[in-house]
C-alpha cells in the first residue's frame, strides 16, 4: 500500500474532483512506480475515463494540449499536472484522424478513447502501468506491474518489436529506467533495441531534445550515455561520437559525471553547458589539422556544428550564444598577459566556461595546469591577482599567446 504522504495533494484533490464528476480516476505511471520503488515522485500524471473537453468543464484552470496525443494540463500556482483519458491502444481499428500510424508502424496520431483495462495494454512497460486510487488506496495492476518491481525487472507490455515499432522512444525509456531504478532489462527488449533502434533517425529532434533533457540531466547522465553507447544508440542524440577517439569519450565522460555530481550536490545545472561540453570534441576536429587549430574555422565551424546537433535535437535558440561563449571563452582563459584576465573575469559566461576548463584538463589528467592558476586568480585579493600575472615569465607568456594555433593545449 502507498503512503499518500508521498502524493501530491493538489494530484489527490484532481482525482477526488473526478470520481466526484462520477468518472473514473488513477495516479499513474512514473508517480506510481517510484514511489513503490522508494523515490521520491515529482511528476504526478491522471488518467481518467472523462475525454479532454469533460476535463476542461470541470476545471476552470486547465487546458487541451496536443494533437498526436490529446490531453489536459491541469494547474495551480505551483504545480501542472497531466491528465489523460483512457485509450483503446487498439491500432487495427480504423478511425480516420484519431489513430494514424505510418508506413513502419510508428503511431503519429492516437485519439481512440478506452477503457481503463485497454488503456493499461498500450503504455510501455508493465511498472508502468500501475494505476493508484489515492480515495481508496487501491492499485490496479493488470500486466504483473508489481511482481516485475518486486523482481527488478523492465519487462514490455506486448511484443516489444511491435512496441519500439509504434514509439522507438521506448528504446530510450528502457534504458533509463534500467539505471534509474537499477533494473536488468528483459532479454526481449534488448533484442528489440538492437532491431528498432534505428527507427529513432524518424523522430522528432523536439521529442529527442527533451528526452536528451531526461536522460543527461537527470543524474544519471554517465550511467545512461555508457549503456545507450552499448546498443549503438547515442548517435542519435549526439553529434559528437564517444567512439571516435579517447579524447572525445573521455571529455563526454567528464561532462556527464560533472552534471551528475551537480545534481547530487542540489546545484544548478544547464543543458546549455551540457551541450557545450559534449560538441566540444566535434568542434576541435572540424577545425584541427596536423595537430593545429584553425582559428578561422574554429569561429566558422561554431555555426555548423550546431546546426548539425540541431538536426538531432532541437536546442532552443537561448542556449546558442551561451554555448558559443562557452566555446570562444576556452580561447580566452589561455590568454593571461596584461589587462586580459580582468576582462575574461567578468565575462557573464566565465564562470560556466572556467567549469567546461576543468572538465577538460581532468579528461586529459592534468593536474598542474591553466585551472589551478584561474582558481588562485579568483581568489577575492587584488593584491594576490597582481603577483600571480607579474609573477608569470615571458615565457609562459609566449606559450600561453600560442594557444590560438595548437590543438594540444585546447584538449
């Protein structure tokens, strides 16, 4: 039984709302199965058995989103709550605008209202399909939901090559609840992931930003990009290609954990940063040749490169010049003669780009260099940020003047 301590109770209340309008109502899907799972819920999802527009009646503060998949944003001033009504899943029924599927399989359209019992048949995974009755503190379990659970296993809710067929996402959604909830994945899926993977080349690049979103911000960045990269998957999802040298999966890496351990320690992450760092290696080989950088085609590739992640994932156009700054600034901090260092200092991207500089130096295991000196030089004394730069020899000088031309040192 669940604790409805661990419930919203603005989710509670839309249920009650419901039954009350003599439909039915569940919590369902991922608010179910973490709670069962001991994590904490944050996304509180309604399925009901009233259709979108008797939803919208009975709430003042809602509204209809979507057409592929129509629904209900329910709100208050803090939360938004999804509400659905029960679909038939019933993909040999014809019915002109509300089911359309295209040539492979994969659903475009799904507007058929049904049944709790059938609704439970077209989700994805069986601990997902776990509907929670907060009134009477029931859950309906139809496909072994909680017996999977209990065995900490994702097992597909039908045939999993016919499943991925309809929505490849669940390729994706299989391993990140894999490493979210530290379940095997079932031997059908796996063989499933490896048959259809190559159907998510036809998804939308909004639909994969926001599953890129889940998968690399979610904390377990690392984990899901080391197993999505053993079924072949993360070309998908990312330009750059961990396979391609030690430097460009070592930078990946560091990326990912650095998010990862921002996440744990509650500090505030982007996936503007995120994608800055996870081009990086793509960006250095377009403009790289004989171990030298390009400057030219250092500032013309910014462009290209992501123009081509774009392709992919559709990177909202505010993190363009963030990512760009970002990029131009790991230029900058190998520039320490002079005034320079002032001026990168109060950069509004310095901070961001000081974290991507030591990303890089521990992908290339170096311990004593440009970050430890941009540590010290932050430090909140004048008089100390004077005798670090008079303290640096023409030398170091000329070497750090040299970081425009050569790869090594942008690695």
């Amino acid at each position: 039984m669940l604790d409805n301590k661990k419930i919203s109770k603005f989710a509670i209340s839309v249920v009650e709302d419901l039954q009350k309008n003599n439909f039915q109502a569940y919590l369902v899907g991922g608010c179910v199965r973490d709670a069962l799972t001991n994590i904490v819920p944050k996304d509180f999802d309604i399925a009901t058995s009233a259709t979108p527009e008797q939803v919208r009646k009975i709430f003042k503060a809602s509204r209809i989103i979507g057409k592929r998949f129509k629904l209900v944003h329910v709100f208050n001033r803090s939360e938004l709550l999804e509400v659905a009504t029960f679909r038939s899943g019933d993909t040999k029924k014809e019915d002109g605008e509300n089911l359309i599927t295209d040539a492979s399989g994969k659903i475009l359209r799904d507007n058929i209202w049904g049944t709790l019992e059938q609704d439970c048949h077209r989700r994805d995974f069986t601990i997902n399909a776990l509907y929670y009755c907060p009134i009477t503190k029931k859950i309906e379990d139809n496909n072994g939901g909680l017996k999977h659970i209990h065995k900490k296993i994702i097992v597909s809710i039908g045939d999993p090559q016919r499943r991925f067929e309809e929505d490849p996402v669940r390729c994706l959604r299989a391993i990140r609840f894999s490493n979210k909830l530290d379940f095997k994945i079932d031997n059908d899926i796996k063989e499933a992931i490896y048959d259809k993977g190559h159907l998510l080349s036809d998804i939308s690049n909004a639909r994969l930003f926001d599953e890129f979103c889940k998968i690399y911000l979610g904390g377990m960045g690392e984990k899901n990009f080391v197993k999505l990269n053993s079924f072949n998957l993360n070309k998908y999802l990312l330009l750059s290609d961990p396979n391609k040298s030690d430097f460009a999966n070592s930078v990946m890496v560091q990326a990912l954990r650095n998010t990862d351990d921002r996440i744990k320690n509650e500090q505030s992450t982007t996936p503007g940063f995120l994608m800055a760092a996870l081009l990086w290696p793509t960006l250095l080989s377009k403009c790289t040749r004989n171990g030298e950088v390009n400057i030219r085609k250092f500032f013309r590739s910014m462009d290209d490169v992501l123009r081509d992640q774009q392709r992919l994932t559709a990177i909202p156009r505010k993190f363009n010049s963030y990512i760009k700054d970002i990029w131009v600034l790991q230029l900058k901090l190998h520039s320490r003669i002079g005034s320079q260092p002032y001026k990168t200092l109060r950069h509004p991207r310095f901070r961001a780009a000081y974290d991507f500089l030591l990303v890089r130096e521990r992908a290339a295991a170096d311990k004593g260099g440009l970050g430890k000196w941009w540590t010290d030089f932050q430090k909140d004394d004048d008089s100390l940020r004077g005798s670090i730069i008079s303290n640096m020899n023409e030398k170091d000088d000329a070497e750090s003047g040299k970081i425009f031309g050569f790869y090594n040192e942008l690695r």
